[in-house]
C-alpha cells in the first residue's frame, strides 16, 4: 500500500444509520459515549435512518453535542433542560430538520444538565409511553460517565453503547448494540453478542457456540425471573394503543386542557398557591377517607406500602396540627360522600382499619405533577414516584387519560407548606381541584 493512501476517518454517523434501519420497534433509546462529537453523530444516524419511515428526534444531554446542535436552525438557547427545569413544552424545543424525512432536533439548553435531576426524573417513563402511543421515536446522546444512567435507560427501551464506553450500571440486557470502529473502514454496528468470525478453527467456532447456546439461556431464565418475581416495583408495560398519526410531534406530550403544563413545572406559584383549575370546582372529587395522622413521614409512607394494594388513590398530605408537623394518610377521591362512607366501611371489614378507626373528610385540593398520562404508563410512573417517598397516585379522566396528583388537602392553606416543599425539590407547584375517579 503506497504511503499517500491515507487510513479514512471512520464515518460514525453512517454506522449509527446502518444500525437505525433495525430499530423500528424501539421508541426511546440512548445512546452512550465518553465523546459528545462521535457520540452524536451516531445518534444522530439513528434518528435519520428512522426518520425515513416515521417522526424521530434526536436530544442533546451533554452540555453540548455539536453534531445536534448543528441541526437546530435557530439561535434559541432552550432546550431539554428548560423543558424539564422550567416546563417548557417538548413542542417549542423541537425543531424540524430541513432536507430530512419527519426529523426532530432538540439541544440541551440553555444550563447544563444536572444529571441528578434530570435522569431520575419519572417524566422519561410518560416520554417513552408518549412516544410509543405515537409510533415515534426518541433518540437521547448521553455522556457514558452521567449519574443516574442507569435509571434513564430503565425508563427507555434500552441503550446503545459507543466506541469503548462500558458504563458499570447498566446490566447487560439492556444493552440493544455496540457501536465500534471496525479496522479504520466503515464498518457495521455490531450487537452486543458479535459473531465468531469464520476463519476460527473449527472446534473453537463449535465450543463458542455451545457457550453462545448456555449463556442465551441464561439471559433468558434470568430475564424472566426479573420480570416475573413477586416483588418487582415498577413493571414494564408491553402493549399501548395506536395513536391518531396524523398528529405532530408536539402532541406527543400535549398540554392539559386546563392550563397546566405537562411536565408539572411551568407554573411558579406564589407563597399562597390558588387553583389553576376554578372551573372544575363544583365536579371535584372532595371527598376521601383519612386513616391516620402519622408524626413522621416514614410512618406515613409505611402505612401506604403496607396497605397500598387495597387503597384506591392513596397519598399523604403534609400538615401543621398544633405548630407541629403530622402526616395524615388519605385514600380515595369521590364526588359525593356516600362513595366515600362505602369505602371506609370496606376498610374497616378488611381490617385495614380497626373498628372505629379513620373517617370521611373533604379535601378537594392536590398538586398536579403531570396531567395526560396514558393509561398504560400509569402503573409505571406511579412506582417511580412511590419508589423515591413521594405520596403521588393517579384519578382517572373522562378522556381515558390520567393526572397524577400528590396530596390531599382540606384547604389552600394547608396546602401552602407542601408547595414550599415541592419548590424546594425541583418541582414548580400546580394547585388544582382534584378531579376522576381512582384506578
């Protein structure tokens, strides 16, 4: 080979392509890499090879990826950090991609992220849902070092992996492919279990394969016992209904009809929240049932993992008795009182309460934490929230979805000091009228 052929750079964004043809049934994917350039483009390919064929985006979670930040076509600085920080809707940090299929592009903000924060949020579980109801997909470039990975890749379908990146806790069924650079040339995305090359001898290729035979087996007997063990916190769901795709991609996530924002955090309340749904006060559920008045609040996230199962949108609320701080347990949301007296007599003949123990009050005030959440994502946001003593639970609504709501408050003035605490978290309280009926 004569000295003027010089090796040719390795193309990562047609790799990632090569691989993208593949993942039609995936709707949130993230792709891991210490380098924010390769790791870009390669998922930049993935998103345009899906483009072809349905709506796909692709988001920056480093500080910067410029192979992404390129596709934006606009000086505007936000991105996916103001959207989670700050609420601003998926729809206006999404922009179209010129010369390209149904293209989306979303940088990383106008802050860095806080990975602490932004990957642990329970918001990704209602993104994945949402873009699978919509038969779209997302594509997220992610630093293979971020905290918190792990639970960002729990909540999507799985990740894809670049050049050496090995990030520790990530298990490795969740692993889809590994993208690498094959011998200087383009060469294809390789999956995570790569084939024994054909030059081997032969008794090495059959030993390979009687070892790729026992450890598939041992995948699967292990991916079983983990979806099917008695306690398992936050399943999976497996079937969503097809969505209406003559909608936009800003309607994957789509604004409550009352206002507030979706992400639960575009709404800065003031030290004395009002409702942001008035209109719903002569339908709202205000009736629940109090069980008890714990004095901390371990007591009272004890009381709901012990009974959980038996209490229909169950949650704690927070309170002040005396100029000391106690937690009462509530369960249920009715619009007449003798719903409400059913329930707690029913309590009381499964001996979840003692005989002459709780009692039927009106608390027609919560929090909204997200609000048109599909059905088959509830189950699995819920969990996340329980799983980080967080009192949310879901009320079903008259268009099939559901909002998820924290609290139970007799009055905004007893609800002002849970906003202090919300605020304090990260998250902008939204004051509203319980409304639905409980799961």
């Amino acid at each position: 080979m004569s000295a003027s052929r010089q090796r040719r750079p390795f193309d990562w964004e047609a790799a990632g392509e090569e691989l993208g043809e593949t993942l039609s049934s995936y709707h949130m994917l993230v792709v891991a890499g210490a380098d924010s350039v390769i790791t870009g483009r390669v998922a930049v390919g993935i998103a345009r090879a899906q483009s072809m064929n349905r709506r796909s985006a692709v988001g920056d979670l480093f500080a910067e990826s410029p192979p992404i930040r390129e596709l934006v076509p606009t000086d505007d600085p936000h991105g996916i950090v103001d959207s989670f920080l700050y609420g601003v809707s998926i729809s206006r940090i999404a922009y179209p991609v010129a010369g390209t299929g149904q293209l989306f592009a979303m940088q990383s903000g106008t802050e860095p992220p806080v990975y602490d924060e932004i990957l642990t949020n329970p918001r990704w579980y209602r993104l994945c849902a949402g873009f699978r109801e919509a038969d779209a997909l997302l594509v997220l470039a992610v630093p293979s070092n971020a905290p918190h990975l792990e639970d960002l890749v729990a909540a999507a379908d799985g990740a894809i992996l670049v050049a050496n990146a090995a990030p520790p806790g990530i298990p490795f069924h969740r692993v889809i492919a590994n993208v690498r650079e094959q011998n200087g040339a383009i060469g294809p995305a390789t999956r995570s279990n790569p084939a024994i090359q054909s030059s081997a001898p032969w008794w090495r290729n059959r030993t390979a394969s009687i070892a790729g035979v026992l450890l598939t087996l041992l995948i699967i007997a292990a991916y079983l016992w983990l979806a099917y063990r008695p306690f398992a916190r936050t399943p999976r769901p497996t079937e969503y209904p097809k969505p209406d795709t003559t909608q936009g991609l800003g309607r994957v996530i789509a604004p409550d009809s009352s206002g507030a924002d979706t992400a639960g955090a575009g709404r800065v309340a003031t030290a004395m929240p009002r409702p942001a749904n008035p209109g719903d006060s002569t339908k709202a559920a205000i009736f629940g049932v109090e069980l008890m008045a714990a004095n901390t609040q371990a007591g009272a996230i004890l009381k709901l993992q012990k009974d959980g199962k038996q209490l229909p949108a169950a949650t704690f609320a927070p309170v002040t008795i005396q100029g000391a701080p106690w937690y009462k347990v509530v369960s249920g949301a009715f619009t007449n009182r003798t719903d409400a007296d059913s329930l707690l007599a029913n309590l009381r003949r499964l001996k979840v309460l003692d005989a002459g123990r709780g009692m039927v009050v009106q608390a027609p005030f919560a929090f909204l934490i997200d609000s048109n959440v599909p059905a088959a994502a509830v189950t699995n946001l819920i969990a996340a929230h329980v799983n980080r003593g967080e009192p949310v639970y879901a009320l079903r609504q008259e268009n099939g979805t559901a909002w998820l709501l924290a609290g139970a408050f007799e009055s905004v003035e007893q609800a002002a000091g849970y906003a202090e605490s919300l605020r304090a978290s990260g998250t902008a309280p939204v004051l509203v009228y319980r409304k639905g009926r409980s799961y």
